[in-house]
C-alpha cells in the first residue's frame, strides 16, 4: 500500500520535473525567440530610420507627422482651451489674442484646432492599429497556411471588398451608436482590412519563395518563429506605408461621418468645427469661412505629410520606383 | 454521344476561369442577401403586424388579407421559421421588390432607386470619364518624361488635391464660387421655376451639376494620373517595348499595340469598378451639394430608421458593385491571356 | 571592303551620359566584321559587348550614346552609316539587314499578342508578306529549322511556352526577315545543357546553309570553342584581342585570354588546372590609368600601368592589344 503511495507521489513529482523542465525549455526558447525579433527588429528599425532620412519626400513627411503626434501629445498642456462659450466674442476676426479668430460661440479657434488634434489623432492611430493588426494577421494566416483557409479567408475579404463601405457604415449606425473613438475606430477598420490582407498575403507569398525561407524551413526552424524572426521585419516598411494611409484614410471617412451627423464627436474634433459652421450658416459671414478654411488647412497638411511620408517610404524601399 | 460530352468537357475545363468568377459572385451575392436578411430579422417582430393594421385601416380588409398583403409587401414573415421566411424573401427579391417604405405606401425602393439615381448617374458619370480622360493622359505624360517639370508640378498638385478628402473640397468650392462669388447654385438639382421650358430646364441641371462634377473630377484625377503613370512606366520598362522597336515595327504602332494596349490593362478593371461605386453615389457629397442622389437619398432613410426600403438600397447598390467585380474579371480575361488560365 | 566584310566599328566610344558623371562602356573599339562567318564577342558580363554590338542596331539603351566614331554596315547599295539612319530607313534597316536574339529573350514577346500575329506583323510591316499561304509556308520553314511544332506554337501566347521553346521562337524569330546579320546576345543562357548543344548545332547548321552572319555574344569559352570561327576579346569596354579562333586558342597569347581560357574546366584538364583570373572584375567608374587588365595581370609592367595599349596587328588577321608584343615603338 505504502510502496503504491509513494509510486504514484514519485510518478507525479516526475510529471512536474518533466513539466517543469519543458516550460524552462519553453520559456528559454521563447525568450531567445523574442530577443532575436527584438533584434532583428531593431536592426531594421534602425534601417528604416536612415531610409528615411535619406528621402527627401518621406522625410518632409516624417517631420509634419511628427509635429502632429507632439500637438496631439502636448498641444493641450501648451495652448490650453478654453471652452467657455460668450456670444459677444461669436466671429472675432484674427487679433493677438486670438491668432485665428473665434467660432460661432465664441471660442479661440486655433486653440479648439490644437485641442483637436488629440481627439483626430487618435481616431487615426485606433483605426489604423485595428486594420493593420487585423490585415497583416488575416494576411500572414491566409498567406501561410493556404490551402482551405487561404480559401475561405480570400472569400470573406471579397465579400467585404464588395460591400459598399459608406452604406454599411451608416446602417451600422442605426444599430450601434458610436460613443466613443474606440468604437467609432472599430468600426472603420472592419472594412479597411481586406485589402491590406490581400497585399500582405501576395507578399507572403513571393516571401515564402525566396531562399532564405526555404532554407529556414528545410532546417526545420518552427513556423511562429519564422514568422517573427524572418517574414515580418521583412515587410514592415509596407506595413508602415499602410499604417500611415489607413490614418489617412480613417480621417477623412470619421470626418464624413461627422458631416452625416452618424457618428457623436467632441466639439473641438476639426471636422466637428466644419460641421458646426457650416451649419450655422459660416458661408454667408465672411469672417466665420475661416472656422470652416482652417480645419481643412490642418486636415490637407496631415494628409499632405501622410502622403509624403508613405510615398517616401514606398519610393524608398521599392527599387523599380527609386529615381535614377 | 460520348464525343459531345468530352467537347462538353473540355468546353468548361477552357473557360473555367469564368466558371469559377461566376459561382464566386453567385456566392458573394447570396451572402450579402443573407447579411441584408439579418438586418431584418433583427427588426422588432411586430413591424410587420404595425404595417398589417395600417393596411387593414386603409383598405378596409379583413387582417388576415392585410397580412398577407403586408409580407407580400415587406418580402418578410416574422411568424415563419427562420429558412422558410429567407424563402420568401428571396422570392419577394426574385419578382423584383426591393422593399417597402414601412412609413409611406407609394415609396419604395425601386420608387427611390427610380427617382434619385438619374441624378447620381449624371454627376457622377460625366465626372468619372472627365477624370478618366484628364487623368490617363497625364499619367502617361508623365510616364513619358519621368523627372521633368510636368511630371514635377503634376505630382505636387497631385499630392495637394489627394490630401483634401473629395467632400472638404466640396465644401470650399462650394464656398467660394457658390457663396462668395455666387457663380453657381448651392443646392438642388434644378430650378423649379423652368420646369416646363425644356431649354432653360437643361441648362438649370447643368448649372446646378457642375459644381460637384468639378469637384469629383478634381478629386478624381489624381488617383487616375497615379494608376495610368505606374501602368506605363512598368510597361515602358519592359524588355518587348524596346524589341518592338528594334523589330522595326511603325512607332505609332507600337505606341497603340504595344503601349497603350497594355498599360490601359489595369486600369479597365478600375474604371469598370468605379463605374458601379458611382451608382452608390456618395453620401457625404451629395449632403454638401444638397443634390438629390442616391446616396443622399439612402441617409435620408437611414435617418427615418425606414428599414425595408435601406436593406433594398443596400442590396441594390452592393449587386451592382459585385457585378462590376464580375464584369470586370471577365474583361480582365478577355483582355489578357495570362489571367485566363489562372 | 564590303565583300569581305559585312559591317565594322570604327574608334567607335560609347558613354553612358548621365546628370553628374558619364561611363565609358565602350573605349575607341575597331573592329572589321567578317562576312558569313560567326564572330564571338568574349567577356565577362560588364565589359560592354552588348552595348557594342547593339550599335549596329541604334539600339543602345539609354542613355548610353556614341560620343565618337562610326559603326558602318556594308549593305547590297554600299555602305551604311548606322547611327545616321532615321525614321523610315532605320526602321526598314532593322530587322531587314539586322536582327537580334535579345539576352533576355524570355520577356521580349509582347504578352498580350500570339507568336503568330507577332510574326505576321513584324513580316507585314516590312512588307515581306506576299499572301497569306506563303507567309504560312515561310512561318513552317522557319519553325522547322528550330524543331519547333508549328501548330503547337503559332497560336500560343507566350507565358504558354517554356523557357526553351521561347528561345528557339526568338531564333525563328530572328531570321524571319532573311537578314544578312544576326546577333545572338547570350543565345542559350536561360536554358539547361541539353537545348545549349542542340540550338547551338542548329545556328551552326543555319550559317553555313543560308550564309548569315552571325554576332555571337557570351561568357562561355566552351561554346565559342565549338561554334565562333572569329573572336575578339573584350575586356572593360576595349577589345584585348582578336583572331580567328584556331589563332587565339592555339597561341593563347593575351594574359586576359590565357585567363578565360585557364579559368574554364574542360573534361580533358584535370581540375587542379583550372585557375581562376585572380582580383575582381573591372570597375567601369574608375579605371586605371594603363591597360585596364593591369591590375589583375600576372605580368603587368611599369609601362603597362602608365600608358594604355593599343590594339595592334601582331600577325596578319592578329590583333592584339598588349604591350607584350607591341614590339618597341610606344
């Protein structure tokens, strides 16, 4: 009796060496597997880097994103808003005081711009974070796997890509009503991946042909560490060109929206602005077109940086396009 | 009998790309008809029944006949099981009903498909081949003399026109030579005051159009200039354009047979896609321009919360956009030997 | 001169202009070309056969330009100044006198068209298509000369033939005109050992048979060998040497061409034989001051390092540019 005891207590001290032994094993192997795609990552972060700097366009471009993301991180602490409305201030013309005039209530416009820019911004960065995690995903599995799920996935994002985007936004909309930006971000990425799925996959693709994934694989290193190590430094800067024309494009379908009225937004959002003077009949007083002229100005600059920064990007890392 | 059926045979396997396009829409389509069957059923159950005790009061019918009358109208059957009622509305889809405003009884949405896509289509359709024209060319022309001052100053007017989202430029267009200047209407499609001269009717619609068609076109363009200018310098690079002209053949032959003909190759497939995007109009457009399209037209419902007549709109507007996918793959396939046997 | 010769590059110099600096792919090259006969242009890859020879059909890709000197070929009226041709006697010119097999052959078949419209239109522009019958009968002839099925290929479009096929496609090609000079730039790299002996045995039939000339341009000694009845050296944009072929292998006199010629594996050397042109491949950008084989040459001089050599008659129809056997004279 006593024997059978302490075989089955040693039998499962065994089982937790074993276990024990395999997690070490598997926390070494994943460890080293991170600090290789640290690594590689940083390598070609730092590549990526002296890329841009070499273009001219994408630099230009790197520089008005750059002051965007500080505006949107700092703006607030260095011009503080205001939100005080005073009807006697409705339409002020540009002065010292108010470097852009105020709104139809009153409101220092380049600090509501500044204001906004937060809240612009992170519609932009939300939605482009869903779409390019979900594309490049949806992308590496449809890529990889193939077979019957590269079949099905390719049939779902067709079926997306063949959906009419702004309608379905807008029966969206009589459903669920968008409160937040993480909502309104959500639900605009849901029809922006499939393309970036198909182009991240056709990539994979012509990747998994070339030698040194093959050789990866006849060696037998694992398929999650080829992934990370190998296929997706390799197509970052693509992944970086989308990441940047997602935003670009998450601005201008959340500022649509905004001009539909479907989606709620904070006052200060630019396009909230346009709306707001618009509405209130902007064209008619001349000196409330600048309400609606300056929310377009910062609107085409991001966009203008946006553009240079990704055709820098594309221009750079695509040889056939590389001038001679 | 044998031989007609290994002709038969070897008929399908030869164009099995189109086969396999075609049953690849046929599915798209069904599940988009399955997507717009969801948004019903998810409706309340009794809108049905509402819409039946309105008929019942008008018509002065036994409810049982008005009920009728109403899935007939609706395409929709709350009380049915969940494929039997998918039945009757694909069957209600099949006789060509769309979908019945649930609010007024002469509005459907082929009613409003009738009345607001001509508008869409006039804009949207002389802006698009404005664009198409202006834009191919210039691409090309830049193509030709990559890293001149033409293709310098296109591509900066290019990147400033792609940073304004179309309808922002709308808006100031719309500011500038609608309100501060007053050159052109600010809303509307047509003067109501010359209906009935058809003359001054005709210029009243151009007049109240081109402020969008310009604007369309000017967002347009860029897009075109791009997608013509990859196309032909991919093309210009290639090894056969240079041996066509060491083979001795006539340039503008060369220019029509060998440029042209496969630079424009890719760019069908957008135009034929584009084409069926602009029977969905733009909604955010047409609410600037106030101009009664389609898309404006689908806010409008949507705003009513008018769930039939929406899921016919929507219904409409996405067949039309798979067809094109369709129609388009083909063209690709007729056009270029290489996709066929894919 | 035009009997015996069929075309010739006189102190022909070709820069590739470009905004900041120029490269000189082609150095003062002379050359006469022998009619009938095939003429092997031999080097390393960069050292500007293509872009000679692509002279005799203003083809040289932009934006390379002769600066200097004159490719003349000599036609049934007499001489031709080549880069002097323009419009429709340029384009009567190519193809009809002067064809070309491309290096890249794979992807100079306009993909959209079939082997057959291609064909029809090259002969119909060139006004060489009396009636349909015969132009059938000619395409059947020529697809014969290659081995090539021509009801298997003639309604093909490209991307349906192989690698091997297309080649022989732009062979037929090549001779669809009946021109007096072909030039076969790298004819069989694309292709696996088998086709190379076979296609080679065919061009080397078509000569003789239909006297052409052809312009064989490659890196493979074991083929020039077997095939060339001429060749001429070439090394950084300048020719080495140049001589029949039974000269240049037999006497091996240029350190260059004892190089290519030690640097191929042969079944009747053992390998230990083999060695390799010791350094790297000359840098068109920055070339050395003298013979630009100098520093790689096992016996390069004081003077070979200060004064370029020039191409010289060593023996008659020897040429050779080395100042080994320049005799004295600078």
């Amino acid at each position: 009796m006593k024997e059978r005891f302490v075989g089955i207590f040693k039998a499962i001290g065994r089982f937790f060496v074993k276990l024990g032994n395999a997690i070490k094993r598997g926390v070494v192997c994943a460890a080293r597997a991170t600090g290789r795609f640290l690594a590689n990552f940083w390598r070609s972060f730092r590549a990526f880097c002296g890329m841009i700097y070499s273009n001219k366009k994408a630099f230009a471009g790197a520089i008005i994103l750059i002051l965007f993301a500080f505006l949107a991180i700092f703006g607030r602490l260095i011009f503080p808003y205001d939100d005080k409305t005073s009807f006697a201030d409705m339409y002020l013309k540009p002065s010292g005081e108010h470097w852009l005039g105020t709104d139809g209530m009153g409101r220092d416009l380049f600090d509501m711009i500044i204001h906004g820019t937060q809240d612009v911004m992170s519609i932009a960065i939300f939605t482009a974070f869903f779409t390019v995690g979900f594309g490049v995903l949806m992308g590496i599995i449809s890529g990889y796997a193939g077979g019957w799920t590269d079949r099905i996935i390719g049939l779902i994002s067709n079926v997306f890509m063949s959906l009419p985007q702004f309608p379905i936004l807008l029966i969206l909309s009589m459903f669920i009503t968008i409160r937040d930006n993480f909502t309104l971000a959500l639900i605009l990425s849901v029809f922006s991946w499939p393309g970036l799925a198909r182009s991240v996959r056709s990539q994979i693709m012509s990747l998994k042909e070339r030698d040194f994934i093959q050789i990866c694989s006849v060696m037998g290193v694992g398929r999650v560490h080829i992934i990370f190590t190998e296929l997706l430094p390799n197509i970052m800067s693509f992944v970086a060109i989308n990441f940047i024309s997602s935003m670009k494009n998450a601005i201008t379908a959340s500022v649509g929206m905004m001009t539909l009225g479907i989606a709620l937004f904070e006052p200060t959002n630019w396009g909230a602005i346009i709306v707001s003077a618009r509405n209130s009949g902007a064209f008619a007083i001349p000196a409330a077109r600048l309400c609606i002229i300056a929310p377009v100005v910062a609107i085409m600059l991001f966009q203008i940086g946006a553009i240079l920064f990704s055709n820098g990007l594309d221009e750079a890392f695509n040889p056939r396009l590389r001038k001679n | 009998m044998s031989e007609f059926w290994s002709k038969t045979r070897r008929f399908f396997y030869k164009t099995k790309y189109f086969w396999v396009k075609l049953l690849v829409t046929l599915l798209t389509m069904l599940i988009v008809a399955v997507l717009s069957f969801v948004l019903i059923k998810s409706l309340p159950g009794d809108v049905v029944h509402q819409y039946a005790l309105n008929l019942q009061n008008t018509l002065k019918v036994p409810y049982e006949e008005a009920y009728a009358t109403a899935v007939r109208m609706l395409n929709y059957d709350p009380e049915q099981n969940i494929f039997s009622a998918f039945m009757t509305y694909l069957g209600g889809l099949f006789r060509g009903n769309l979908g019945q405003s649930i609010y007024l009884e002469d509005v459907t949405a082929n009613s409003i498909i009738a009345d607001y896509l001509p508008w869409t289509l006039l804009v949207s359709s002389v802006s698009l081949l404005l664009s198409f024209v202006i834009g191919t060319m210039m691409g090309v022309r830049m193509a030709r003399k990559r890293n001149g001052a033409t293709d310098t100053v296109c591509t900066g007017v290019i990147t400033v026109t792609g940073a304004v989202p179309d309808y922002l430029l709308g808006v100031i267009l719309l500011m500038v030579f609608g309100s501060v200047l007053g050159i052109f209407p600010t809303y509307g499609a047509y003067d109501l005051a010359t209906v009935g001269h058809p003359w001054e009717y005709f210029v009243s619609i151009l007049h109240h159009a081109a402020l969008p068609i310009i604007t369309y076109t000017i967002a347009q363009v860029g897009g075109w200039a791009l997608m013509a200018k990859g196309s032909a310098v991919a093309v210009l690079g290639d090894d056969y354009v240079n041996a066509a002209v060491l083979r001795g053949l006539p340039p503008r032959l060369i220019e029509r047979r060998y440029l042209k003909r496969n630079a424009m190759l890719p760019l069908v497939t957008s135009l034929v896609i584009s084409l069926a995007y602009l029977f969905g109009g733009s909604a955010v457009m047409e609410s600037v321009f106030a101009y009664p399209g389609i898309g404006r037209a689908f806010t409008t419902y949507i705003g009513k919360r008018d769930y039939f007549v929406v899921q016919g709109l929507f219904l409409f507007l996405s067949f039309f956009i798979i067809l094109a996918n369709l129609v388009a793959d083909f063209l690709c396939g007729l056009l270029d030997p290489r996709v066929r046997e894919r | 001169m035009g009997q015996d010769f069929i075309a010739s590059f006189r102190n022909m110099t070709i820069d590739y202009v470009m905004k900041k600096t120029s490269l000189r792919a082609v150095n003062d090259l002379s050359l006469d070309i022998h009619r009938g006969g095939i003429t092997a242009f031999v080097g390393e890859s960069g050292s500007g056969k293509t872009t000679a020879v692509s002279a005799l059909l203003q083809g040289i890709s932009s934006p390379g330009k002769i600066v200097e000197g004159k490719v003349i070929y000599y036609g049934d009226e007499g001489e031709v100044d080549v880069a002097a041709l323009k419009g429709e006697a340029l384009r009567r010119y190519r193809w009809e006198q002067v064809s070309m097999v491309f290096q890249a052959s794979q992807s100079t078949l306009n993909p959209l068209m079939t082997i057959y419209d291609q064909f029809y239109e090259t002969a119909y522009y060139h006004g060489a298509v009396r009636s349909k019958e015969a132009f059938n009968k000619r395409l059947e002839e020529l697809f014969d000369m290659v081995k090539l099925d021509v009801n298997r290929v003639r309604k093909a479009y490209p991307h349906q033939m192989s690698g091997g096929m297309k080649q022989r496609v732009m062979i037929a090609f090549a001779l669809l005109l009946e021109p007096k000079l072909v030039i076969l730039d790298e004819p069989t790299t694309a292709l696996d050992v088998i086709t190379q002996k076979y296609i080679f045995n065919q061009l080397m039939e078509i000569n003789k048979r239909l006297n052409v000339t052809f312009l064989l341009l490659t890196h493979d000694i074991g083929i020039v060998a077997k095939a060339a009845d001429y060749v001429a050296v070439m090394y950084a944009g300048s020719i080495m040497e140049y001589a029949d072929v039974y000269t240049l292998f037999g006497k091996k006199l240029h350190p260059y061409t004892r190089g290519l010629i030690n640097s191929t594996p042969s079944i009747i050397r053992s390998a230990s034989e083999i060695s390799p042109i010791p350094g790297m491949p000359p840098d068109i950008r920055n070339l050395p001051e003298g013979c630009p084989f100098g520093p790689r040459c096992p016996s390069c001089s004081e003077r070979c390092r200060a004064e370029k050599p020039q191409l010289k008659e060593y023996a008659p129809g020897h040429w050779i540019a080395c100042h080994l056997y320049g005799g004295e004279e600078a």
